[in-house]
C-alpha cells in the first residue's frame, strides 16, 4: 500500500507539473505520432513491469507528445479547460474505480449524478422534471437524444420501434439546419436514417435558423406523419443559436419532437447576460449538451437530457433476469447508451460546486468578452471578422484561401496559441473559440501579437 501512495503522489507531481508548465510551454506537439509510437511500440510486453517504472516511462515517453489543450492559449475546435476541482474528483473517480451502473453497483455515482443532474438543469434553464443522462460527449448525447425522439414520434403513430425496429415502420420525416454539427447526421445513421432523409432548413447569415423556412418546410409535409426537428444552441463556427422559441412552436403545433444540440451554446443559458440567446430552451423535448467543453471538466463528459423521462427510458433502458431496480433513484444505465459506465458525474458535481452559479456565468461571460477583444483587436489590424461574434466563437480572414490557411498554420507552428481553420460559406477562415476557465486579457493579447507578426510574415 506504501507503494501505491508512492505511485499516486508521483502522478499528482506529473500532473501538476505539467499543468504549470502549460502557461510558458509552446502549445503545439514537440514530437510527431511515427516517433511517439516508436518510443511507445515495442514488443509486447514478455512479463511484469514495476507499477513505478511503468508511469514514469509512460509520462516521460508521451509528454512530448501533449497539445497543451488544458491550457489558457488553445482556441481550436471548442476544447474547454480542466478545473481544478473537477480535475481532481476524476482522478478520485478513477481510484475509486466506481461503476457508474446502477445503485448495487455504486449508490455513489447515482446520488452524484441526481445531484449534479439537477444542478445542471437549472443552469441550462432545462425543465426540472427533465432526466439525464451522463455521457461521453455531445456526439452520444445527441444519439440519445434522438433515439427518445424516434421513440415518441414513432410511438404516437401505433408503432413500437424498439419491438419492431424501423423496417415497414411509418415514414419519419427529418430536419435539421442546413449548419447542423456533422455529428447529427452521425447520430442519425446509427438510428437507421440515412442522410438522404434530412430536409435541410436553412439558416441566416450569421448560421442561426430561417424560421420562415422551417414554417415553409413544416407546411409542406402530411398533418400526422411522425416529424423530429433537431435544433442548434451554438453553430461551431459562428456561435450562432437558433430561434428556440419560435422553431419550439412551429413544430410542437404539428405534433413534432425537438431535440436541441448545445454542445457548447446550451451554456449561454448560466449568464443572466447571454441567456436571451437561448430563449425557449425549456420548451424542446430532448438536449445535448457537453461538461467537457465550456464546463470545463475534465475529458470525456456530457449530457443527454429528456423532458420524459419515461420516453428517454424506453428508448434506452434494457432489463436482464440478473438487474435488479434501483428502487428511489432512476438507475444511471437507464439513460445512457451504456451498461457499464465511468462515474462521470463526480466530476461534474465538483465542477459546479467550485464555480457556482456566478462561477459558471462569469465564466461564460468572460469567455465571450475575451472572443469579443480578439474580434476587435484583430479588425483594428485590417483584418476581417466575418461572423457576428455573439458567443465565444470568432473567424478571421487574411485575405484570399490560401493565405488564410498559411496563417492558421504559421501560427499554429509558431506554437504561442493554436487556433484551427474552416471552411465557412465557401471560404477558408482562421476560427478561434475561447472555451478555458483560465484564459486572461493577456492570453488574448499576447496571441493576437503573434498571429499580426506571423501574418506580416506569410
Ligand atoms: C462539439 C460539438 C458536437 C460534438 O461533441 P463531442 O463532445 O465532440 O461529442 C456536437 N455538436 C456541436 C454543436 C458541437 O460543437
């Protein structure tokens, strides 16, 4: 046992070193995936190996190998940070190696997932009595979140899918935006509905829903026929949210199921400030909705959320002989793709308790303000600022294709702050997303200062 203290003491040093490292080191890589994976590769191992000796060569092999995404200067993709709190209760997590299964498997995992649960309904502005699933991330949630959807749509028109599966089943129509995240459609083909079967609704300039599109499309269809519209909080390039209210209403007045992904945009709805941008969250059917991203915990974490909780069930839930009930609290494997699970939810419950509602709004307010100085700053340059930067979500041109892509990738070399390219429109764009809990004015700055020396250079 002596060892075994030893052991988690020597990765708190490793993880706390690396992590202080993260504000001076560069952000990319030191070392590339063909010499990582020799000093990785090797011969199965023949026997045993001192648990000590495997750590330190594990860190000392891969850490070349880490993109500082924890850290305060990464802005691609829409990668959120790891709060201490939440780090910590993952690595809790972890040595306790508890079943996220059911209340036998751990009464733990349940009474925190119930708990941070509802904490994170109230949050997202999500109804109360909605249930919730913990997930891997928002790519799992909206699968989820359309399986419950598939369900009721299907189940108001006679047919049981889960039973009978969706061959001879009534025709479902399907639309999503035209600026729908990739993963819906993935999501969609694991439920049997191929990508043909998507009405494409289109969207405005800066990527939210033409309401008068869907109302147009809506009305084109037959009056009963089985209709799931999913929804956008926050398009990945712009941060644009889509009218929930009015879209909620159209489609609920046909009988229709909404499901809404909010991978990261479901946030606006902590900040008293950004809240209007979510409007009529409350009055979708289903929610996705990652931790990982602008919650700031620890990778991989999310949620699916139902207003049903009995249609979130029968869509996922499956008994066996063996499986006993969990009796008061609803059982965590009822609501997720998974049996067997990681406690997720320690993580997420230590996270809100460090930040608190005022931690969480600040947070996402301060997210946003700091997108808002990268806007200006950089169009104080010349440069162009194509979308309306209403979330955390900015795209800067350097003038035609190639020369964006030149200076996404110089700067991303340079190594000072990584920020990812995109094609948006039909043009190439730099996209920075501001997604860390520690991110300062001075990270921006200190950014927007190497991409206008690298951009003079390119
Ligand atoms: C990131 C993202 C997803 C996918 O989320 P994962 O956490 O990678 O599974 C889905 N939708 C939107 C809008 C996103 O931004």
């Amino acid at each position: 046992m002596d060892d075994f203290h030893a052991l988690l003491h020597r990765v708190a040093d490793i993880t706390s070193q690396y992590r202080a490292g993260l504000a001076e080191r560069r952000v990319i890589a030191s070392s590339d995936v063909e010499t990582l994976a020799a000093a990785v590769g090797g011969p199965l191992p023949a026997g045993p190996t001192d648990a000590a000796e495997v750590v330190d060569e594990l860190a000392a092999a891969v850490q070349p190998g880490l993109v500082a995404t924890a850290g305060t200067r990464f802005f691609g993709f829409v990668i959120g940070g790891a709060l201490p709190a939440a780090t910590a209760a993952d690595m809790l997590a972890t040595g306790w190696d508890a079943v996220a299964f059911n209340a036998a498997t751990s009464p733990a995992a349940m009474a925190v997932e119930h708990a941070a649960g509802s904490w994170v309904k109230q949050l997202l502005g999500v109804p109360d009595g909605a249930s919730v699933g913990f997930v891997t991330g928002a790519q799992a949630a909206n699968t989820v979140g359309l399986s419950a959807a598939r369900h009721h749509v299907l189940a108001q028109a006679g047919w049981d899918v889960e039973r009978r599966g969706l061959i001879g089943a009534p025709a479902v129509r399907v639309l999503a935006s035209q600026e729908r995240h990739a993963t819906v459609d993935r999501s969609l083909r694991l439920l049997g509905f191929g990508s043909d079967l998507v009405e494409a609704v289109d969207a405005d300039g800066n990527g939210a829903i033409d309401v008068r599109h869907l109302e147009t499309l809506l009305a084109q269809g037959e009056p009963d026929q089985p209709l799931i519209v999913c929804l956008q909080a926050g398009n990945v390039n712009t941060g644009a949210c889509d009218d929930l209210r009015a879209a909620c209403d159209l489609v609920h007045a046909r009988g229709g199921w909404v499901h809404v992904d909010g991978a990261f945009g479901l946030w606006a709805a902590a900040s008293p400030g950004l809240r209007h941008l979510v409007d009529g969250v409350e009055l979708a059917d289903s929610w996705g909705c990652d931790a990982h991203k602008w919650l700031n915990v620890p990778y991989d974490s999310a949620f699916a959320m139902v207003s049903r909780p009995d249609v979130h069930a029968a869509a996922m839930s499956y008994t066996a002989a063996y499986l006993v009930g969990s009796g008061v609290l609803p059982v965590g494997a009822d609501f997720t793709a998974e049996s067997s699970r990681r406690g997720r939810g320690f993580a997420v419950w230590a996270a809100i308790r460090e930040l608190g509602a005022s931690g969480v709004a600040e947070l996402v307010d301060r997210c946003c303000a700091l997108a808002g100085r990268f806007a200006d700053s950089l169009a104080a340059q010349g440069f162009e600022i194509a979308n309306d930067v209403v979330l955390n979500q900015v795209l800067v041109s350097f003038g035609d294709d190639e020369r964006t892509d030149a200076v996404t990738a110089a700067v991303q070399q340079d190594g000072t702050c990584w920020m990812g390219g995109t094609t948006w429109r039909g043009r190439r764009f730099m996209r920075i997303s501001v997604s860390n809990y520690g991110t300062t004015e001075q990270d921006v700055d200190r950014s927007v200062a190497a991409i206008v020396r690298l951009a003079a250079q390119v």
